[in-house]
C-alpha cells in the first residue's frame, strides 16, 4: 500500500487549520527530496481531517490520513505511536517535524521508538549524497556559536526551526491521500483533565509587532504598546504585541509574548522595538524582519545597528506622537 523512502514531514494542525509550520516542513522537505532524487510525503493526523489531507495533497507527492477520534484531542504518547507505524510502514529516509510545542514533545518520543539519533531546533540542513546523510545545522550556547551535526543511521531525524524556510507554494498537481489504519490500542497512557486556551498575540502570524524590553519599565507601559498595536490594525495589517525575556520573567505580560532564541521566532513587515536594547539572543527571534524601527534612550544601543530607522528618546514622548498621527489618518 505504502511506497517506501523519500522525505516524510509530518503536517501540524492548528485549531482546525493547517498551522504555517507545516507550509514551512514542505517546502525544506521538497528541496531535500529533489536533491536526494526522492518522493515528499506528509503524514496528517486528527479527527475530521479529510478537507486538511485534501488541502496537504497540494504540496506533497503522497499524503498519509490518519482520521480517527483517538487524535481528536492531542497526546504525544499517542501521536509518536502512530507516526511511529506510518514509518514502520513507509521507511523514510528523511523525518521532518516542525519544532514547536507539539513537535518538541512528539519527537524525542518518537526517536526513542526508532532507536534513532535525533537533532531539534535546525535552522538549515544539507543533503550529503555522497555518505547518504542529512547534515544538521544549528546555533548553540545561546546563539554564540553555530554547530555542524553529521549523524549516522536511518531515517535521519530532525526538528527544523518554524520561521527560518519560506512557505512552500501549492503544486499545479495533487498528491496521493492515502488512508492509514493504525493498529492497536491508541489509549493515551495520561488522562487529560483539561485544556485551557491562553491568550496569545499569535505573533507569528502577525504582519506588524510592536515589542517591548526592559526599557519600557513596567505593565502600564505594554498598554501602550497595545494601544499603538490596535490602532495599526486599522490598516488593514495583522498587529500583535511581543516583548524581550526581561518583561516575561518579571511578570509584566505572558510568557507567549516572548519573542528571542528561547521564545517565538517573527518574520514581520514592520518589527518595532520599543526599549529593547538588542541582545543576541533576542535579535535571533527577529533576523526576517523586513523592516526594524527602534526606540531607545540610549544612542549606543545594539539594537540600532541592526534597525532600518531610529528614534532615539523616551518611548513615553515618542509613541504619543507617533498615535495622535495616526488617529489623524484613521
């Protein structure tokens, strides 16, 4: 039933829609098959999925469903069993999964099932034809310094970096879906007592970001941030708020707001940096930025010379006037 090697990615649905991770995982999967001279597939997994696998068979050669209310909620034991028989199955050279929350916790679990080395958090990767190998890349020590990994075996296995590829385009071409039955029990191993939704800015799907760092110097000052976020979305752009790791760990907004090497990675059209001074780790969060502006008291601040334009002032003075103009234009 189940042609065997090639790239495998496996598709990550995101309240009911395919999540851009995934655009991302078909576009680095295709450009690995192409030089391997190999099949791209996609494993999709949920409940009432058929319109999404429909959807994923526009980007892959062959599309592996997995429909069934077992994965109608998520639960890594689960989903890596059943991405472990869709391997067993197929054979992959190559498994891709997205390094987010999910693909975080499903791969480890995953490799371990494989008896596979695996590699989290690339943000490139070359195909050695020569020693048939998938050459990881990857920064370390807090993005000081960027590591080679050069792992032997089969599949080879890898999480890749969500907002570092382009998203793939759709193929004038539909791929294969193909049903797959998993066997056994698939009765997760922990209970879910619950789930709650947290509020996000969902940052990575925002066209506009305006983030905050230590400079902004408490919680009143995100209200801010909010404000001038609300008034660009008038325009007609996503907007979002994010902040540097200082205002998370200090408690002045959510965790998700963070934006850095540690928290989410943004590819903007406008990255506004309001008090932030432009450490290393942070700017990892923004390097596909299209366009920087930055607002800081301090003229020597990194975060300037990585910015397209600068403001250097009080955020309190600046942005006031910088609103007032645009409800002028609203």
């Amino acid at each position: 039933m189940c042609m065997g090697g090639g790239v495998l990615t496996v598709a990550e649905i995101k309240q009911g829609h395919l999540a851009p991770v995934s655009l991302e995982l078909f576009e680095v999967g295709r450009k690995l098959a192409e030089k391997m001279g190999a099949e791209l597939s996609a494993a999709v997994l949920g409940c009432g999925i058929k319109a999404i696998a429909g959807e994923v068979a526009r980007f892959v050669d062959r599309v592996y469903e997995v429909d069934s209310p077992a994965l109608e909620e998520f639960h890594a034991d689960v989903y890596a069993e059943v991405i472990y028989q869709i391997c067993v199955e197929v054979n992959p050279d190559v498994i891709l999964l997205g390094h987010t929350i999910r693909g975080a916790d499903v791969a480890p679990r995953l490799a371990f099932k494989l008896r596979v080395q695996l590699t989290t958090d690339c943000t490139d990767l070359e195909w050695d034809g020569e020693k048939k190998m998938l050459r990881r890349i990857k920064p370390v020590y807090g993005g000081n310094a960027v590591a080679v990994f050069e792992p032997s075996g089969r599949p080879q296995f890898v999480t890749v970096r969500p907002k570092v590829w382009e998203r793939a385009k759709p193929s004038p071409s539909l791929g294969q879906v193909i049903p797959f039955e998993p066997s056994g029990d698939l009765r997760p191993k922990t209970e879910l007592v619950g789930t709650v939704r947290e509020e996000t800015p969902r940052l990575g799907e925002a066209d506009i970001v305006i983030s905050g760092g230590r400079g902004v110097k408490g919680p009143r000052g995100f209200k801010m941030l909010r404000e001038l976020s609300e008034l660009l979305a008038h325009f007609g752009e996503k907007s979002a708020v994010g902040a540097t790791r200082p205002p998370c760990d200090l408690g002045w907004v959510p965790k998700t707001y963070q934006i850095g090497l540690t928290g989410e990675k943004v590819c903007p059209k406008l990255y506004v940096a309001v008090g932030i001074s432009g450490s290393v780790q942070h700017l990892a969060g923004i390097v596909r930025a299209k366009t920087i502006v930055a607002i800081n008291v301090d003229p020597e601040a990194h975060i300037f010379k990585v910015a397209d334009y600068g403001v250097i002032g009080e955020y309190e003075r600046v942005l006031p006037a910088f609103m007032n103009k645009l409800r002028e234009m609203v």
